[in-house]
C-alpha cells in the first residue's frame, strides 16, 4: 500500500451484498462482507480500527438506505473486531453477533492484547524512526515513513478504543432469515482460531470465511493447523460458489482446493520430519523447498507483501509446536 491508496475498494458481488476489499497495509485491515437483508445491513467484521469502520460506514449511505442491524466478528483477531464501537455509536440498534467460543477469546486474550498494543506502541514507533533514519534507498524510505505514519495513528486510535464486545453469542449454527436474505452462521471445527464463524448465504452461493481462508500465505500464530484441513473440507460441503476471505480478493472453490492443501501438506511434511527426529532448524531448512513447487507460486500473488517464503517459517514453528 502506498500513501494516499483509499483503505478499501468496494464491490458488488450479488444483488444486495458488496465487499470491501481492504488494501494491503503495515497496519493491516480486514474485508467486510456488507449483506443487505430488506430489514437492515449485515454486516462481516469490522477492521483493526474504529477510522476504518468510520470509512465503511460513510460508504454504506452510497450503497443503501438501510440501517446496519448485525455486525458478524468471525474471530477474535484485533483486525476484525476492533472497529465494532463506531457501529452501535451510529446505528443503536445494532447486535454485535459470535460464537460462544469467539466470545470468550474476545474476553480473555482480546481485552489484553488491546493493553499490548498500547504498551508495545512506542518502541515499534521508535525502530521505525531509527530504520528510517538509517535508512537512504528512496523507495524503503517512503515505505517506511508511511509504515511510521500508520503506527502512529494506530496507537492513537488503539489508546482510546472503548472495545465493543458481542451483544448475543451462539453456539453451533445460528441461521437468520430476513424478508429478502437468509444467512446461516456457523462454527465447523477450529482452524485459524478456536471459534471461527463462517457466514453462508445459501441462495446466492456464497460464504465468508474469515481468516479461516485468505488470499496470502496464513496466519498460524493463534491456529490449530491439525485441525484446520478438517474444517476446511466441512466447509467444502456448503454449497458455494465464491467466497469472501478475511483478506486479499474473493476467490472461487479452485482457491479453497490450494489453499487446505498448502495447510495439509503442511501438516504432513512437518510430521514426517519430527517422527525422523528432525530438529524445528531442520524442518525449517527442508520443508520450505518441498512445498515450494505446489504452492510458492499459488501464495506470491502479492509480490513482497506477507512473502510465502517469511510466512512459512513462522506456520512451521506453530505446526512443530502442536505435532511434536
Ligand atoms: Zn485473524
């Protein structure tokens, strides 16, 4: 992302349902599925900030005179629900909607990662001041003087967050019917988080997945990378032709075929090298180069942001972690 690039670019993908596409940022945001219901807006995850929220909500009034009347956070992730307090500050009405499970991680690990963020702020700010000082190459110094732009605004933002918690929580499935739209939520097994929510819309042959699936190589850090196949082939079984990712483009079922095989193969290779007795160097040394020919390609789509290669690394370590 460069300076001045808008935060999201907003599609129609049916009759009724738009997506914000977030650009890729330092500072990252997430999509936002916007599903209007004839009875108010549906809304998909709220960004890693209330001014990201603020910019979906001033574009909503161009796309519909509805009101919002749900917000989905498919997980617990700060770049998902972060934004949710601009929602019921403009809409009163508004139900923030989970899963139990999402809930609780919300309650539990969320609230203090806000604390994280805003006590690890100022020394992210202050590498970022030192690189670019070091820094002579024009390009990098651009790069990293909106990188230092973006953390700056964030943990402004991140200071004052009046953190919005779900208002109703479900457990297994939830299925809302509204005069012109049925959208059925549900949690099929843990992958990117414990409780990732999925929203399908049966007739228009969509879902939205979170970060379940996304666009670039995924985040394994909070994961359950044994699990993840599992629900990921449970997912194959809702009838669906396109899907929204937590980030990056919608894609088709092709994506989701790439995708869960990068996260098996994964999986398999990093459980073959651990019963050698491979050490996590090892595996970190072997497997990048196995699964390369399959995947490098298919997860480069982004050129240098989010690289495979650094991405790969840091999904070996968490599948070490949980086989060995
Ligand atoms: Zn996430």
């Amino acid at each position: 992302m460069t300076q001045g690039q808008p935060l999201f670019e907003f599609r129609k993908v049916a009759d009724g349902v738009h997506v914000a596409v977030a650009t890729p940022a330092y500072k990252v945001n997430c999509n936002t599925a916007i599903i209007e219901t004839g009875d108010g807006v549906l809304i998909v995850d709220s960004h890693s900030k209330p001014s990201a929220a603020r910019v979906v909500v001033q574009q909503l009034r161009d796309i519909t005179r509805e009101p919002v009347r749900y917000v989905v956070n498919t997980h617990f992730h700060w770049d998902h629900w972060q934004g949710n307090e601009v929602y019921p500050a403009t809409y009163p009405n508004v139900e923030i909607i989970t899963n139990d499970i999402t809930r609780e991680a919300m309650v539990r690990k969320s609230l203090k990662r806000i604390r994280d963020h805003v006590r690890s702020g100022p020394a992210e700010i202050a590498k970022l001041r030192a690189d670019l000082a070091a820094a002579t190459e024009p390009d990098r110094r651009a790069e990293l003087a909106w990188n230092l732009q973006q953390a700056e605004a964030y943990l402004a933002e991140v200071r004052a967050l009046q953190p919005a918690l779900p208002t109703m929580a479900f457990a297994g499935s939830l299925r809302i019917f509204k005069r012109d739209r049925e959208v059925h939520l549900h949690h099929l097994g843990r992958a990117h988080t414990e409780g990732d929510v999925f929203a399908h819309l049966p007739k228009e042959k969509l879902v939205v997945t979170g970060d379940a699936v996304i666009a670039w190589t995924p985040f394994m850090g909070d994961g359950y990378p044994e699990d993840w196949g599992g629900t990921l082939r449970r997912l194959e079984q809702l009838d669906f032709d396109l899907m929204l990712l937590g980030h990056g483009e919608p894609a088709g079922r092709e994506w989701l075929a790439v995708f869960r095989g990068y996260v098996e193969d994964l999986v398999d290779a990093v459980r073959q090298e651990v019963a050698t007795g491979a050490t996590l160097d090892e595996v970190k040394q072997r497997v990048p180069d196995r699964l390369a020919p399959a995947y490098e390609q298919a997860f480069s789509k982004y050129g240098t942001y989010r690289p495979w290669r650094t991405g790969i690394q840091t999904n070996i370590e968490r599948v070490f972690a949980t086989v060995s």
